[in-house]
C-alpha cells in the first residue's frame, strides 16, 4: 500500500506530554478504506494516544497525521466524522436509547424525520430495533454496548475508532460481540482502528495488527504472519504462548543456525533476527508444535524431558516440562488416549522441525 492508496496515515508521528519521554515514536502507519487494523500492547505502550490523536483528542508533538489524503491537524474532532466506541459506553443516562443513538445526527443538523429512520435503521443493525424507548440503565452491559456501536455508526462514517470497547463485559458476552463487531465491518466495509491488550481478540478480529512496546510498532502484520512469523523476541512473547529458550548462536548457515542453550543442548534453528557467531540469542518455539515421542529420525530437535505438570482441557492436554534448563517448558498435544495417560515424574522424549522454531534477538 502506498502513501497515496491509505485512508488513514501517521506520518513519522511522536507524542511527548512532559518534553522529554516520548510515549509515541515515529509512528509510520497506513490504514487502507475498509480495512479492520487493531493497535495491541500492554499498557502505557502507545496505543491508546495513537488513537486519540487520530481522534483529535491528543495532538501530535511531530509528524502529521492525513485522512482521506488531507492533514487533520487543524480539523476538530466533531469535523472529523469519525465514529468512536469507547469502554465504558459514555452514553447519556437521561436519554432514551433512541435519543443516545440520534445524537450525533442532532449535532451534524440532520433533519427530524431523516434522523428518526437512520436511527431505527442502526439500532436494527445491532439488533435493538425494539428497545428505542428503554434508557442506558435498563439494559444490560452488552446492550448498552450495542447502542454505543450504533451511535458510532448512526451517520454512517467512513472510520470507526473502538478503545478496549469490550473490556466491561464478561468473557462469553465478550466474545460474542466480538463476533458482532467482524459481521458489522463485514456488512459496513467500514474502516476500523480497535485499541486492545487483549491479543486473543486482536487475532480474532483483525485484518492488520500493529505491535506496540514503549511507544514503538514492533511489528505489523496480519495475525497469521505474527503468530506464525513474529518478528522479535516481544511479539513472539506477547502474541500466544511461547517456549523461550535462551542460548548463544554457535553458527550460523543462511537461513539456519545453531544455538547452544545455557540450560545445555544445542537448537537448530531458523535465523530469524540474529547476526553472527557469538551473538546472543532468544529461540522462541510454540507449545502445539512440539511433538511427543517423535519417531526416530523425524524431528532434528530431539531432547529427554521431564513432566512436571499435566493440565487435562477437554480437547488437548497441557503439560509443563522439565527440560534445557528450564521447568517452564510447555507442551499442547490433542486429545488422543496414549498422550493424554502423561503423568507428572514420567521421562518423555520431545521435538521439533527447524521450521517451527526461531532464533530471535536476545530477550533483555
């Protein structure tokens, strides 16, 4: 995508609030129309000032930030028409869920009637449709959230912005409106910017996922390629669990190398984002791709390991294993009945394909 092609663009944007630390740095990114993009991190890693500068809450320190091909430094935020979902739904609570919904249309002018439909026409969408005349406070935190959604939708923007949108709900009305949210960009072909630090929703929902650490993108890719290709060492860590085992690389052979671990052995490895010879070096393994008792010659990594825990989940095991230094070593198998008879004290050969582990920068 081209600076010209995106929709929304940060260009080489930094935030600072005090004139010395920079919560935000050179941020490069751009949002192409219609695409659904989340910024994950921990907290305090940036993304919920990237998008309040977007907004137009936050101004940036340096660099510009255009939608739709122009700047919007100058643009206030209700001239942004932008929609935007927030956590704790800011609805009003004297207002009927109709009247929440019509208020961004009574701002922009839209005349009664026209109003009057466009709002049963988006609290149709989130599946209201009956409960206009309800207030905020008879409705629970799940519809409370669809009317906020379709506030955000009701004058049909181009751009949508959600902060942590779903973190007031529970785990299961969570997930189904994550599901909701995906339909709705689906139907719309909206753009969304989505902040999270939840990277099970991040995957879940997004079409494009940009890393932050410290105010930095560590890395921006779709959730395939960051789950299967993380590009350091914090995403491998951040995006799903992950075995880290530390070493120093001892060779290294175009695309391969080999690390021997502190915990003792040697890895071989994919060279992901590591240099030379000598360098320190953090091996990041998924737990689904480590096999037990491979057959003999199938796997270049082969180790003796010890069970220390065994987690039975219904449709896999998780077991925490003994092994290269570490006891925080961990495997997922599926629900087959010779692996699932793994108990803790047993002895177990484990391994892995060169393919399935990478040796990434050093961990700090």
């Amino acid at each position: 995508m081209t600076r010209q092609d995106a929709y929304v663009c940060f260009a080489n944007v930094q935030k600072t609030y005090d004139g010395e630390t920079l919560v935000v740095k050179d941020l490069n990114l751009d949002i192409a129309l219609g695409e659904f993009v989340t910024l994950l991190g921990p907290s305090g890693s940036g993304k919920t000032t990237s998008l309040m500068m977007l907004a137009g809450f936050e101004a940036p320190t340096h660099g510009e930030i255009f939608l739709d091909g122009g700047p919007i430094h100058h643009v206030a935020p209700h001239r942004r028409g932008i929609g935007m979902v927030f956590q704790n739904y800011a609805l009003f609570p004297h207002m009927t869920v109709a009247e929440n919904v019509a208020f961004p249309l009574r701002v922009r002018g839209v005349r009664k009637a026209h109003a009057a439909a466009l709002v049963q026409q988006a609290l149709d969408m989130v599946q209201l449709g009956t409960l206009g005349s309800r207030r905020p406070g008879q409705l629970s935190g799940g519809q409370q959230q669809r009317v906020a959604l379709a506030r955000a939708l009701v004058f049909q923007p181009k751009l949508v912005l959600m902060d942590e949108p779903l973190g007031a709900l529970d785990k299961q009305l969570r997930e189904h409106m994550q599901y909701e949210i995906k339909r709705l960009h689906a139907y719309l072909g909206i753009s969304v910017v989505y902040v999270t630090h939840d990277q099970g929703e991040a995957l879940t929902l997004s079409q494009r996922i940009a890393v932050f650490n410290r105010g930095i993108v560590q890395q921006i890719a779709t959730p395939e390629v960051l789950y299967e290709a993380p590009g350091n060492a914090f995403v491998a860590q951040f995006i799903g669990e992950n075995n880290t085992l530390l070493g120093r690389v001892i060779s290294l052979d175009g695309t391969t190398c080999s690390v021997t671990l502190d915990g003792g052995g040697v890895v071989q490895a994919l060279a992901v984002n590591v240099e030379g010879a000598g360098e320190r070096t953090t091996v990041s393994l998924r737990p689904e791709r480590v096999v037990l008792n491979p057959r003999h010659g199938s796997c270049p990594n082969v180790f003796e390991a010890k069970v220390e825990e065994r987690l039975y989940l219904g449709d896999h095991m998780r077991a925490r294993l003994n092994v290269c230094g570490t006891s925080e070593f961990v495997v997922k198998v599926p629900n087959v009945a010779e692996r699932m008879a793994l108990q803790p004290g047993d002895t177990v050969t484990i391994g892995w394909q060169i393919a399935d582990c990478r040796a990434l920068d050093a961990l700090a």
